[in-house]
C-alpha cells in the first residue's frame, strides 16, 4: 500500500501549510559567481521539498484545483510546458529557461503524484527506472559490471576511445536488447513485428511521419530523391482538391485523410532534403509573426478595414523592410 499521509518538508522560504502563501523574502545577497556544475546534495534536498510541496497539495486537505485533476485533464500542459521550454532555448533566454523547466518538472511530479495516489508508482519508482537506464547505457563510464547489474543484456564493447559514433552504437545496441526482452516477456504470437513498431506514437506528428519514412526507406520503400517528391505533392494537391469541392460536410473525413496525405508526402520532401520539419515550420511561424507586426505597426488604419489588396501591399512591404533590416 502507498503511504497517504508524508510528512511537511522544511523549505528554505518558511511556507504556511494552511494556505501555501509564501512570506516575504529577505533582500537578495550579493550576486555570486555562476555555478558551472550542480551541487548533488543542493539539488537532492530541493528535489526533495518539491515532492513533498506536491504530495501536499494533492493531500486530502490540500489545493482543491490540484486534487481535481487527471491524466486526462493536464496532458495538455505538458505539451504546453514543452514547446516554452523549446521557445526558451530557442531565444537563449537561460533564466526563463530555468523557470519553464521547473514547470515542466512539475508536470512530471504531478503524474508521479497522481500515479501513487491510484497505487500504480511512485515519483522513485521514475527516478530508479531513469537511473537504471542511464547505468545501462553507459558502460564506457559506469563499467560493464555495473551495466549488466542495471540490467544490461547487450554484448558491446565498453572502450569507446573517445568516439560519439561507438558510443550511439553501443546505445542502440542496449536499447535494441532491452526491446528483445521485453518483446520476449509479452509477446507470445508467432506474428513477426513490423519494423515500424519502433516508431512511437507518442510524439509529435511531424516527427512520427519522418521517422515513418525514414524506416520504410531501410526496406527499399521511399522516393529515390526529393524531386520525385515534388509530382506526388502536386498529385496530392489535386485530391485534396477534388474531396474539398464538394463542400458536403459528410466528406470532412474524406478532406481529413487527403490533408494528412499532403502533409505526410511534405514532410518526406523535408526528410530528403535534410530539414527537420519542425524546425522549418517553426522558422515559418516566426517569420510569420515578425512580418505580420510590421504590418500591425505600418499601417494607418486597424488591419481589419483594409481592403484585401491592401493588406496584400503591406504584406510586401513588411517582407522588405525586414529584409533590408536583416531579420528573416
């Protein structure tokens, strides 16, 4: 049985339980010189009081919001808390990028919490599984000894010499182990698996249908390069086209599935060209958000009372300006 009672943890701001108000702070000491390594013990004891804050809040006389809350129900942050994180990195702003990855955290902390209220795991459960692994894959730094003890079944040689390449060699080796032996436990079907089962669902869409192309293209299944591609957009385009006239909301599924053909074909383009689709239509996104500002600055009158060739104009303008200025 999982504990349901934990005891208060000690914070370094003196937090009233009752209402999880924290006090004033004292005036900021002196600025000290940037840590360049993390000091274990700090981490472990801060680590600590955050699983304790959020066995608190979701405490039977704990944050009525948190006690509500699902699997279901704040998925949705996560991906939320990701993309900041990404953003974050992105900007190089490090000292937001501190705080979005306390968010994320949280977000871990929280399913770790809901999962042992429901007596599934517990947040050390997650921490053993993470440790285990990062033991198992790393011989060259842990030892073999201590890999195979973290579970390690794969016969890889642990002298890397300082190579990137043997260690990813080395990883997937493990990983591919590990695979085998879960596979072994659960599966007892004759069925051969499809090479595409080591694509995961879950992950970004964009992401799935690369990696998906990039494993068929292993079974001889892909475009020989990427100007073959550019007919099979177009061919796609037409069939979106066709399903989208018919304007009979009966035949969304239809446009659906035509959309997500276009994409997918799109995002085989990007594969062969060696450009992450994400990354590219992030790009675009910003390029977006910067032209489109121009015109909100250039503009004499509030965008939505241009006429369309107006707003065409200025679309023109704000693209040349940024040019001019340098910017994407």
């Amino acid at each position: 049985m999982l504990e349901t009672q934990r005891p208060c943890l000690p914070l370094p701001h003196k937090v009233d339980w009752g209402c999880m108000d924290l006090l004033p702070e004292r005036p900021s000491a002196p600025a000290s010189a940037p840590q360049t390594a993390t000091d274990p013990a700090r981490a472990a004891s801060l680590f600590e009081q955050s699983v304790g804050i959020m066995a608190r809040l979701r405490a039977p006389d704990g944050c009525p919001w948190d006690r509500e809350q699902s699997f279901d129900s704040i998925r949705k942050y996560t991906l939320e808390e990701v993309y900041e994180v990404f953003d974050a990195i992105e900007r190089r702003d490090f000292p937001h990028l501190a705080e979005e990855l306390g968010d994320l955290l949280l977000q871990v902390l929280f399913y770790a919490e809901m999962a042992a209220n429901d007596g599934h795991f517990t947040i050390a459960d997650v921490l053993d599984h993470l440790n285990r692994k990062l033991v198992r894959r790393h011989p060259h730094v842990f030892g073999e000894e201590a890999s195979r003890a973290a579970g390690n079944r794969a016969e890889v040689d642990a002298n890397v010499e300082g190579s990137s390449g043997a260690v990813l060699r080395n990883w997937e080796e493990i990983k591919a182990a590990e695979k085998r032996l879960g596979t072994a436990a659960a599966v007892t079907s004759t069925v051969p698996q499809s090479r595409l089962e080591g694509v995961q669902r879950a992950m970004p869409a964009l992401a799935e249908a690369a990696k998906l192309g990039a494993k068929a293209q292993k079974a001889g299944f892909d475009w020989s390069n990427w100007r073959q591609l550019l007919p099979k957009i177009a061919e796609e385009t037409a069939e979106l086209e066709a399903e989208a006239a018919s304007d009979d909301p009966a035949r969304k599924p239809a446009v659906e599935a035509e959309l997500g053909d276009l994409l997918f074909t799109v995002v085989n383009l990007s594969r062969h060209l060696g450009v992450d689709a994400e990354m590219a239509l992030r790009g675009c996104n910003l390029r977006f958000r910067e032209r489109f500002r121009q015109m909100e600055l250039a503009a004499e009158r509030p965008l939505e009372e241009l006429a369309a060739a107006d707003l065409e104009n200025l679309w023109e303008q704000a693209k040349r300006t940024l040019a001019q200025s340098g910017a994407r």
